[in-house]
C-alpha cells in the first residue's frame, strides 16, 4: 500500500504565487515526517493527501481511507461518543495505554490540553484508517503525554504523515523526511537527525560547487576579455594602411592572412567563451542555497561580575490545593539550567517565585510562554523608536533566528512565535546576565528551533529554560531541576 502525489500544484485565493509548485512524492506504510519552515505549505500538503483540499494540478491515488488529526484538540473528535462507548480489545487497549480515564469523553470541555490531545489521539487511531496524517500532535503536551502518544503512535500499521517540530518523535517513528521549502520538496531516508544531517552534506556540496562554479566564471570571462582584445589587436593589423603602395611582398602577405582567415580565430574563441559564461550565469542564479547566519550575536554579552545571582532559601509554593517544595536554589552566573516537570507541577509559578527573588540589580531578561498584549505592545513600540544602528542589530538577530526582518516590521502582523524573538533580540540590547525563557520552543517550526538552540548554547552568562524538548535542553544547558508528584498532594523540585 502506498499513497501517490503527482505533480500537485496548489495556489490559496487572493495568493500571488501557488505555495505548492509540480511537487510529486510517495507515502509508503510506515511514517512519513514532513519538516519544513512555518508557512511552507506542509499543511497544505498532507490535507490534499488526506482529501481535505482538492489540488489546482496533479493528482493523489490510490483511493483511500484517510483521517487529519489536527493540532488543535479543543473541538471533540467526530466519534468521540461511539469511542467512549466501545469496549473491544482495539479500544481497551488505547485507553489504557493514553491513560484515558471513563468521564473524559462527557466532559471533554473541562480537560487540560494534554488530556484532550490523549483523547483525540485515541479516536483517531480507533478508527483504523489506511492514511494517518498526525499535525504537531506534541505541541504543547508535557513529557509524560509525549511518551504516550509516541506508544500508541508506533503500532499504526497504515501510511503515517508526520507534521512535527518534536526531533525525538521524527527520530523515533519516521524511516523517510520530507523537507519542504519555497514551494518544492525533497524526500531523504531516515528519521530528522539522520535526514537533517544529509541534508547538511548537500548543502556544503552545493555550496562547494556553486564557489567552484563562480571562479570558473571568472576566469572564463578574463580569458575572453584576452581573446577580444587579442582579436582587436589583429584587426588593426588587417589595414593596408601604412604600408607602401609598391611594396607588393608586404600587401601579397597581408591579403593571404586575411583569405585563410587566421586573424578570426581569437574573436571566434572569444565569442565561445561569453556564451558559456552566459550559461553559467543562469546555472548560478538557479542554485539555491539554504541562508545560514553564524554570526556571533554575544559579542558584547559577558557573565555578571558577581559570582552568584541568586539565592533562595527552602520553601514550599501553593499550587491550589497542591503543594510545590522548593530545596536550597541557587544560580550561578554562568549556569544552563533546565527546568523540567509534567504541566500543571508549578514550573511558571516556580519561575515567576525566582525572578521576585532575584538579587538587586541582577539585569535579567525573562520572556513568558505566552506574552500578554502589553507586552507585546511595548516590544512594538520599542523596536519603532529604536535608533537605525540598533534597530539593524536587532532585526540581524532575529534573521539569525530564522525569519524574515520585513515580516518583524510589519508590526501588528508578528506572529507568536516571532514575537518572542523579537523580545529575546530587544532583551539582548540589554547585555541581561540572566534569560529565562518559558517554553521558548512553542510556535516554532524546526529551522527556528535549531536556530535558536545555536544562539542560546553558545550564550556565556546564566541561562534558565522551561521546556519539554529534550533535544534542546540537551544541546543549552548543563543542569537540571525536575518537578515530580511525591504525593496526593504535593510535588517536589529535584535539583541534579
């Protein structure tokens, strides 16, 4: 069994240009993950895989049974009732696997987002189609719900599609990645890491070929301009002029050169030459290679001069009717810290308790998980009234984090994900000797993620992250603080 995409071409109304252009692929059994920049189209790829969108051009077969499981789990599942109500060996054992409990399904408007992702999960694969498409189904969800769905995700015998930005979860179901971009695609073997990193080969190898390429243009064009001007000299010399008019030996000599034609070959040479310059120019402008900033953005951060910039005493934090228990804390002014925990384990209340507690003039840059409307109004408002040459640093930061200066600019237009970095590019005009940054992986597309994990790594003051992406944590930061329930009702934080 094996999905088929041929030649398909797909242009939004109102659109300048189809975001889709003669893109043709195959979806065999097994998972398929599809990476790619935010806005790229991938969306738009898998719902007219899945039916949901019917194609300008091209087409998709076989006919099959396909179902879209969208990122957004806040409406209820088409056979939510019917799920809730089954009791076969298929659904006992997904609702034991998600750890789905019985009155979910009749008050699915009161679950977390966790929960309700656990539930649209389970119906989805309850139905059994040949086509899955699954769309960021991570986001959003802790590290206990991700481990769920990556269970019950690996034993779906059907053809997978995979939108995620979650590198452990391509890594762990996909055995192909499709990288979109610019309207086309292109399908490597493996999971992201091992596609990612062909990916990378190609590029240094495009880069090698097109530098190749443009000096051999150049010395093309210098051997032209030789010929040309070796052709002109010889011209000149074709003129009678000069010579006596009964200095017969002479003019018999020059007539026969220009008889046998010997003084063209240079021009001719020449002309051979510009031609394939002119090739070359083209073949130039149709290589494209993939931008990549690796500027150095700290060049005039540096860690605080005092050698800790935070000591908290053990404390107990109200979580409602929970409890948090907090051991002795302190951050030192280099630590990468990471901060983990199921949602709902007080990790922001944690947070928000620090930054109350922080030393007195300790310049710190903290950027929520969700920025609140006044916030991002002065993030706005400060980038207008920003001097040219700090404005321009700014908006280089924010290339270095993959996207567009001109869509930053537009104002009211920046989308969540760009908006936060924004405010890491404002906050680092502050020289800050701390970052916390609360979940700073939402919103962003994988280009994004990996952009930021490089700037954050190589950040030389202290560092706090709050997130679920290991990867990331992994590659940003040395320490880590973990949440974990010790009782009915209470959780503690786990310094190691």
């Amino acid at each position: 069994m094996q999905l088929n995409l041929s030649n398909i071409e797909y242009c939004y109304p109102q659109a300048q240009a189809p975001i889709l252009r003669g893109i043709t692929v195959a979806f065999p059994q097994g998972w398929t993950g599809i990476v790619g920049d935010n806005g790229c189209g991938k969306t738009t790829l898998a719902r007219i895989a899945c039916g949901l969108i019917t194609p300008d051009a091209g087409s998709v077969g076989p006919s099959l049974v396909s179902a879209y499981c969208a990122q957004d789990a806040t409406n209820p599942p088409d056979n939510l009732e019917e799920f809730a109500a089954a009791y076969d060996r298929r659904a006992a054992r997904l609702k034991t696997t998600l750890a789905l409990e019985d009155d979910w399904p009749w008050r699915y408007g009161t679950l977390s987002g966790g929960q309700q992702k656990r539930m649209q999960v389970a119906c989805v694969l309850w139905s059994e189609p040949d086509v899955l498409v699954m769309d960021e189904p991570t986001n959003h969800v802790d590290a206990t719900t991700r481990e769920e769905i990556f269970r019950v995700l690996t034993g779906f015998g059907g053809i997978g599609i995979l939108i995620s930005h979650d590198r452990a979860l391509l890594d762990g179901l996909c055995t192909q990645c499709l990288f979109m971009g610019a309207g086309a695609a292109v399908m490597r073997p493996g999971g992201y890491t091992q596609a990612s990193g062909q990916a990378a080969l190609e590029r240094e190898s495009s880069v090698r070929a097109r530098e190749d390429m443009r000096r051999e243009k150049k010395r093309i064009e210098r051997e032209a301009q030789r010929r040309r001007e070796t052709a002109a000299q010889k011209e000149g010399k074709k003129s009678l002029a000069g010579i006596a008019k009964h200095d017969g030996d002479a003019r018999y000599k020059k007539r026969v050169a220009i008889i046998h034609g010997t003084d063209g070959i240079a021009a001719k040479q020449a002309g051979i030459m510009e031609v394939r310059a002119g090739r070359m120019s083209e073949q130039l402008d149709q290589m494209r290679v993939e931008k990549r900033y690796d500027a150095d953005i700290w060049l005039e951060a540096t860690p605080s001069r005092r050698p800790v910039l935070l000591r908290l005493e053990p404390c107990v934090l109200t979580l409602g009717e929970m409890r948090l228990e907090v051991p002795p804390l302190f951050i030192g002014r280099s630590d990468h810290i990471g901060l983990v925990g199921d949602n709902g384990t007080g990790k922001t209340t944690l947070v928000k308790h620090l930054v109350a507690h922080m030393a007195d003039g300790v310049r710190v840059l903290y950027i929520a998980q969700e920025p609140s409307e006044e916030q991002q109004a002065r993030a706005r408002e400060r980038l207008s009234t920003l001097a040219s040459a700090s404005r321009g640093r700014v908006l280089s930061i924010v290339a270095q984090l993959n996207s567009e200066p001109d869509r930053i600019l537009e104002g009211d237009a920046i989308s969540p994900g760009e908006m936060r970095k924004l405010m890491l590019a404002l906050g680092i005009l502050d020289s800050p000797e701390l970052i916390i940054m609360d979940e700073p992986t939402n919103h962003l597309d994988l280009g994004s993620v990996e952009a930021l994990e490089r700037v954050l790594a190589a950040y030389p003051a202290a560092l706090l992250l709050v997130s679920h992406d290991a990867a990331l944590l992994g590659a940003t930061t040395g320490i880590t603080w973990r949440i974990a329930k010790t009782n009915m009702d209470g959780y503690q934080l786990m310094v190691g």
